[in-house]
C-alpha cells in the first residue's frame, strides 16, 4: 500500500530519500513543499529529479481535502463541506468580524458523545480527523478569507464536528504545523480547544504545557441535568472536572473560557445562573460565553425569550462575571453552533 507521506516526519522523510539515493536536500525540499506550498501533486515540484519522482509516484501519496461546496451566510459567515481523500465528509465554518477572521474545524467525523442539543451528537462518528486534514480545513478556509475578505484567518478553533479531546495526538499535531512559523505562523494565544470535558485529556494538556486556549462545553451547572444532555458527564463529574481545570492553569497559565447554551425551560432561570456563578468561582476562568440556542431537526429545545436572555447575562454580570452573551453567526445556513451535520447532497 502506498503510505501518506504527510505522516511522515522530516527525518523519517530523510531517511526514505537517503535509502533510494537521493541527496537528503530533497527530502527537505519535499517536506517544505507539502507543508508551507501546500502542494498535493509531485508532478507539481519541478526540483525532483525523474528517478525520485518515480518513486515517490510508486510507494507514496499525498491525500487531499477538497471543497465538495460552500454557503454564505447574509452575515458573511460562509461553511463548507469539506471531503476527504476517502469521500468521508466534514464541515468548517469561517466567520468574519470588524477585527478577526476565525475559522471553526472539525476534528472527527460524526461523534460519539451524543449531547442532545448538538446536531453532530446525532451522527455516527465514522472516523478521526488525521492531523494533515484539521491542516488542509485551515489552509482550504484561509484562502476563502483571503478571497472574500482579503486578510487571513487571525484565529482558530477546534469547535465543529467532533470531540478533539478524544482525538487528542491529531489535534496536538495539527496545532503544532498550524503555529509552524515557517507554516501559517499562527499564533497559540490564537487557538482554542473546546471540550465536552475529557478529564484524563484535561490533565494530558496540561502536563504537557501547550501554549493554547481550553474551552468547556458547560451547558449545565449540575450534575444532573448535564447528565441528561451531555452523557460523558456521567464518567466526567462536574467536580472532576473543576479539579482539572484547576491543574490545566496552574501548570500552563493559560486561558480557560465556559461555555454555556441556553435552552428554555432547561437551564436559563436565575436558579441556573447561580449554579453557574457558584462553578465559575471554583475556577480561573476568564470568560464565560452565553450562547444561543439554534434550533435542530432532532432535539425539541428552544431557545429562550430575548427577555430571558438578558436576565440571565445580567445576573451573571451584577455578580461580577465576566460574560458575553455570543450572538450566533450563520444560523440561515445550519453554520451555528451546534448545527454541523453535514447533510450536503451536491
């Protein structure tokens, strides 16, 4: 079988060169090719010498993510489907503001997590996203900015379909090309992790001091009702997880932001405001984001009255709480937070 040769590191690449023949300045020059060209075709590096081109041809590959279509949201926030070399398809968004391109990617096909207000809970998860295809989505959705834009993406998050915790060494991976100062030069401060709470992965950030941003998917300040719509909580306590967030900033002084739906009838009563006041102090949290709901096909929630709303954010903010209510982008195209399914059929 022929091997994906964007899985193999830069002396790994050297050696294969080495052992064919070839000066170890070619491997050099492939790797760059491929990684800061973003070249797909080894017909498409003129520096290669026949015989080496050959080789490269019989024993290796280099997979491609493609564009299989895009929307553009009245707001300009555009999604697209993304497919896979093996026709698998995903989606990312890319969502424009006054001072920031970010592009939202997705590090698994379908998930396994089942939360109920998420339209990719509902999704069988087929497959991880391999390190190289988080990379293309960043590259794919950089060059959509730069078109209709004209500026780059300035921030990444890994928010779309998928729990990235649990695909953890491709996303550590995918982070690791995408701050490549040679690469895209992204900056860590830049880059968001969102979690539905993996604890064990929680710490495995942590201890190892990557220079990134960590998100939790809240939703619910007790453990009983997170559990009705988030099930890894229950193998993932609430106070776990407070114990681990803990750790995370203490070992890497990073920023930790709350994440919090709100859905009507559910959790958005000041009762549930004060359960999350009472979380956020266990916690350094910088920033907690009150979300909107958007409506899916699968889930009967609603979102809340405007009323409702502003109560909520404004007894979290009378309690000195640093929360933004996050107005969702995209909703008329299925691009807002919880709707990725990827239900393309052209």
């Amino acid at each position: 079988m022929k091997q994906n040769i964007r899985h193999l590191s830069l002396s790994e690449l050297q050696t294969l060169v080495t052992n064919w023949d070839f000066k170890k300045s070619k491997a050099n020059y492939i790797y760059e090719t491929i990684w800061y060209r973003h070249i797909y075709n080894f017909a498409e590096m003129p520096e290669l010498p026949e015989g080496l081109l050959i080789l490269l041809n019989e024993h290796c590959f280099i997979p491609q993510t493609k564009i299989f279509n895009n929307q553009m949201s009245t707001d300009g926030t555009i999604k697209c489907s993304l497919q896979l070399f093996d026709k698998h398809l995903i989606e990312g968004v890319l969502i424009p503001t006054e001072h920031r391109i970010t592009v939202c990617v997705s590090s698994q096909v379908g998930c396994s997590l089942s939360c109920s207000f998420c339209a990719t809970g509902y999704m069988e998860r087929k497959r991880n996203v391999t390190f190289d295809e988080i990379v293309d989505q960043v590259v794919l959705l950089n060059d959509l900015a730069l078109v209709h834009y004209q500026k780059p993406i300035s921030n990444v998050v890994y928010m779309g379909m998928g729990e990235p915790m649990l695909n953890y060494q491709n996303v550590i991976q995918s982070v690791e090309k995408l701050t490549d100062q040679k690469g895209l030069s992204i900056a860590p401060k830049r880059i968001t992790i969102s979690t539905a709470g993996v604890a064990k992965m929680i710490k495995k950030l942590a201890d190892e001091k990557i220079k990134i941003n960590l998100a939790l998917s809240l939703h619910a300040a007790n453990d009983k009702k997170r559990n009705e719509i988030m099930p890894i909580n229950e193998s993932n306590r609430l106070e776990e997880l407070i114990a681990m967030l803990n750790y995370f900033h203490t070992k890497s002084k990073n920023e930790i932001t709350l994440e919090y739906i709100l859905l009507e009838g559910f959790n958005d009563t000041i009762e549930d405001a004060n359960e999350l006041i009472a979380f956020y102090k266990k916690v350094p949290v910088h920033l907690v984001n009150i979300l909107e709901y958007n409506s899916i096909q699968n889930a009967n929630f609603q979102k809340p009255k405007e009323s409702a709303i502003d109560a909520f954010v404004q007894h979290l903010q009378q309690h000195h709480i640093n929360a933004h209510l996050r107005r969702s982008r995209g909703k008329d195209i299925a691009a807002a937070c919880g709707q990725l399914a990827n239900m393309s059929t052209t």
